[in-house]
C-alpha cells in the first residue's frame, strides 16, 4: 500500500475529473454554486428546449449542470435478493484457492453449517434515467444497487465475492477491491480492510458468523450495507456502483408481519419492507455519469438517484410501509421530509431499532447514515401524491448552508393509487417498545479514555495529525474493555460522518449536552458538525484483528482520514 498514489496515477486519468463511461476527459473541481443543486419538477419541455436552465455547478464541465431530465418517468426499482449458490464449494479459501489459516481468537471455525453465497463484481449496463443513455458502470452482479443480502441470527453465512473488474479499463476507479460488510460484527478477515486487496480474476471469502456483540440479543443489526472499501479509491469505486443493502433478522425483528411469535414485533415485511440507496450524481453533456477524484473537501452532484434511477416514483397501497434510508454518498448531507408536512415514524437509527418509535418532522442523513423510517399511507385517499423532498442546502462537499429550503426539492414521488386487500392486506404493526439498549458499565469506561481529532492538514485529511497507514496500527484496544472515546470536529468549514468499524457506539454527550433524539440508539456513524465534539461508549467483543476508523465523507476517507486499531486479548 506504499505505492498507493502510484497506483492511483496509474488507474485514473490525471489530467482532470473523467466520465464513468469513459466518455469525457474534464478539468476538476465542483464550484459553489449560486442555487443549490436541484432536480426540480418540471412540466416535458417543448421539442428542441433544455427545461433546466444553464447555471454554474460543476466547474470545468461543458455546461456547468447534467443535462435536463424529466422526474417520475420511471418507478422505483427494488434490488431482487441474493439466492444461495446452486452447487456447494470449499469454505476454507483465501484467495484463489489458498487455505485459509484460521487465527486463534478470531471468532468462530465457519465449518459445514454455513449458507453458501457467491457475489459477481463485474461491469454491467445501466440506465439512470431514459433521457439519459445506457452505459457502463461496476456493480455487485453488474447491477446498482447490488442484490440485497437477507440473513437471519444463527444462520451464519459465506459470500464468495469474485472480482471480474476489467484491468484495462479506462475511467475513475481502480479494478481492485475489498468488501465491508457495513455495520457487521465479523472478523476482521472478513471486515473489508481496506488494505485486504482482491485483485481482478482473483475471489476470497467472507465469513458472516450472524452472532449477536456480547452474546447480548440487544445488540441485533438490521439495516446494513456493503461497498467496496478499496484504501484510496473507495469514492471512486462506489461512485461507480459498488454498493448493496445487508437486511438482517431475528425472533423480534422477524421480517414477518404475520409471525405467531409473541415476541415477534410484526413490523411492515415482505414486498412493504423497502430499501432506498439515495446517491447525488453529475453527468456530462453526453449524459455519461462525471466525477471529481481531486476535490478533496468532496463531490456533489446535482441529479437525485433512488436506488440506481433518478427521480423514480413508487405507486403504494393505503397501508403502513418501512422504508430503509441509506445515505451511500459520496458527500451530500440530506435533509428529507414529506411534501404535505405530515411527520415520519422513525424506528431505527444506523437501521438499529430504537427502543420506542419517535415521531419526526425531518430525517437527517450523513454519509453511510441509516434510518428505518415508517409512513402509513391509509390515512390517505387514492390518487393522492405524496413527495419526499431534500430541504437540506448543500452547495459543495464540506457540509450543508444551515438553510432549509422552502420549497425542498423533489427527490421521490409516492403514489397511493389502491385499497390494502387480498395479497396487500396490513397484518402489520408499530409497537409502543422497539428493542431496548444494552447496559453500559460508565464506571469502568471512564477509566480508559481516549481523544480523536479530525483535522484538515496539508490540504489532505488527517486524524490526530497522522495520515492513514494500513500497515500501523495507531493503538490497540483491550477485547472486552469498555471505553470513552472523544470524537473532536477540529476545523470550522466541514462536517465528518464518522464510522467505526465492527462495534457500535452509544452518544453520551454532544458538545456537552445530552444526546437528541436521532442521537439516541446505539450508531456506527456519527456526523460531527464543525467545531462539535461528541463523547462515546464503545466496546470491543467476540474478535479481535485490526480494524478501522475513517470518516464517511468518501473523498476525506480517501485522502486520508483514517487510523487502523487493533483489537487484542
């Protein structure tokens, strides 16, 4: 990982900020602009007219804005699920067939019991918008988002993840990767760690053991994701399309609206239990998806894309539905509400499930931020259209104005146009309790304290003035040990999201006050605003290996906020 920037040389064009497709060679930098990127509603413009006036945004591109598109033209798609592999294979390999040495303390032998998986890392043909033309981008099976990987605690799994990148490609990207599964308790073979390499022709196999932190069944998942995680072209390569959603169950979120468990929640499942990836892109004159690698303070686009598709819509029943957020960046904070005011059930934060539902007006979102959100469309009449709009200004890469937009801008329109019967009936329900908080032992962690700043320096990021090295480990941690980190803001132009890889964190303080409520729950990421500094809980169970901190904002993680811990008897 020495020669990191050399391989970046190498892989990318340095000339300027390039087409996904490969379709235009451009001069970098995003511009503030004078109005914020927006979609907006627009009646179909007139034959031989551009409906979306020409303004300054993305610098150095021919136009200054992606081309005009139409919204609601196409509806939502929904990533189908990952199906077992037909045929069984070996579970011990490494890569390409080297056996895997299973280190002492790492967790448990994956052994004969595990669903067997296999994921295709390969180019494939993709449609943003049909104004738009069909090209090429990098996805888990060619698609974007990637299929969506369902398990169940106790049902460990193996995803053999096969990387069929080309090497000769020409673009953003390197045909190199390394997967994290986001959020997930798994060792760290199997974290994604960014320096763990999977070069193109090769696999290696991931071990997903589905055992609850500490044994503790108060510590269940729900909502993760997995994106490639490659050390400094993790923006580039999940802008490209290396992403998917992580669903997982147990006996209380069951997945089962139905389920005659009395300990099951029934929460809205199956067909009414949906993903949304929501992702901000730029395109060309020549409508090719454009990306900026050199802005280090990060990129904006000015396009909305809801899993793969810009603007889409979704047609509902009058009935309750669960919506799983996931902000998958690379740099746009939202700030979503409903278009007729009405507020949202939050249940989830990080997609970890609160331990009462909260009604909210507005669902705030850093990068790699999720939140599982319910809205019950009965209480509306069919034919109504409800939007969610981004009211969240954001003019470049460092973090949002403070001004609300009034109007937001259109991001995804919800259409009620049938009655909940047969097939679509609502079994479900929102119980008054979620999922209760582990206990945390203050006492002991106050003992072991520790102080993160997150820092601009040289024109690059940095965590304690120190650069990421993947080969160094900036301290290591006591398995079990429970600890109060300090997460310190240190410039004034920029918000972090910071995630912490393999545990989960609760907010103690934020800038010496107590926690709000989308600050409640137990979190992976926390978005620190300039200047703040937020205190945590955190602990370290099950394995040990090395693992990362690094913030979210992709670009920042790239160029190089990020520290390797390791985890030790």
């Amino acid at each position: 990982m020495k020669s990191s920037r050399r391989d970046f040389m190498k892989w990318s064009l340095v000339t300027g900020g390039v087409a996904v497709a490969g379709l235009s060679m451009l001069k970098p930098a995003f511009a503030q602009s004078p109005v914020d990127p927006v979609c907006p509603v627009l009646p179909a413009p007139p034959p031989g007219t551009d409906p979306m006036p020409i303004a300054e945004g993305l610098q150095g591109m021919p136009g200054g804005r992606s081309p005009a598109t139409t919204p609601w033209v196409e509806p939502l798609p929904i990533p189908p699920i990952l199906q077992q592999a037909a045929s069984p294979f070996d579970v011990y390999p490494l890569v390409n067939g080297v056996e895997r040495q299973m280190d002492k303390g790492f967790g448990n032998d994956p052994g004969p019991l595990n669903e067997l998986y296999e994921m295709h890392v390969k180019p494939g043909m993709h449609s943003f918008h049909p104004e738009l033309p069909m090209q090429e981008v990098w996805g888990f099976e060619g698609l974007i988002p990637g299929p969506t990987i369902v398990s169940r605690y106790g049902h460990p799994q193996i995803v053999r993840f096969y990387n069929e990148l080309p090497i000769d490609h020409v673009g953003i990207g390197v045909p190199e990767i390394s997967v994290h599964n986001h959020n997930g308790h798994q060792e760290w073979y199997s974290d994604g760690h960014p320096t763990e390499i999977v070069r193109s022709g090769e696999h290696r196999d991931h071990h997903y053991p589905q055992i609850y932190a500490g044994n503790d069944p108060r510590e269940a998942l729900g909502s993760l994701w997995y994106h490639d995680h490659r050390a400094d072209f993790t923006s580039q390569n999940v802008y490209r399309g290396l992403a998917g959603f992580h669903l997982c169950f147990d006996d209380v979120d069951s997945g089962n609206e139905q389920d005659p468990n009395p300990q099951a929640l029934k929460l809205p499942s199956g067909a009414f239990d949906i993903p949304l990836m929501f992702t901000d892109k730029a395109f060309d004159n020549n409508g090719a998806v454009w990306f900026d690698p050199f802005n280090f303070d990060g990129f904006l686009g000015d396009k909305w894309v809801v899993n793969g598709k810009i603007q889409p819509y979704l047609k509902v029943a009058r009935r309750k539905y669960r919506f799983r957020m996931l902000d998958a960046g690379p740099s746009r904070v939202w700030g979503f509400v409903l278009s007729n005011g009405a507020p949202m059930m939050l249940i989830a934060t990080d997609g970890n499930l609160l331990p009462a539902p909260v009604m909210v007006d507005q669902i705030a979102m850093g990068v790699a931020q999720r939140r599982d959100i319910i809205i019950d469309f009965s209480q509306y009449p069919i034919g109504t259209e409800l939007i969610l709009e981004n009211v969240a200004e954001q003019r470049d890469g460092r973090m949002p104005t403070g001004k609300v937009l009034m109007p937001g801008s259109p991001v995804l329109k919800f259409i009620v146009d049938r009655d909940a019967v047969g097939a679509e009936q609502d079994f479900s329900q929102v119980p008054v309790s979620l999922r209760q908080m582990p206990v945390m032992d203050l006492a002991t962690a106050q003992q072991h304290q520790r102080t993160f700043v997150f820092e601009r320096k040289n024109g690059a990021w940095a965590i304690n003035g120190n650069y990421y090295d993947g080969e160094i480990p900036t301290f290591a941690i006591k398995q079990g040990q429970p600890e109060i980190w300090t997460l310190k803001n240190g410039g004034g132009g920029w918000v972090h999201p910071i995630h912490i890889h393999l545990e989960e964190s609760r907010i103690l303080l934020r800038n010496g006050g107590l926690p709000g409520p989308e600050d409640q729950g137990r979190h992976d990421v926390i978005l620190i605003g300039p200047g703040e500094e937020v205190k945590i809980y955190i602990r370290f169970r099950t394995f040990l290996g090395k693992y990362v901190m690094h913030c979210h904002n992709t670009l920042h993680e790239d160029h190089a906020m990020m520290l390797r811990f390791d985890v030790v008897p």
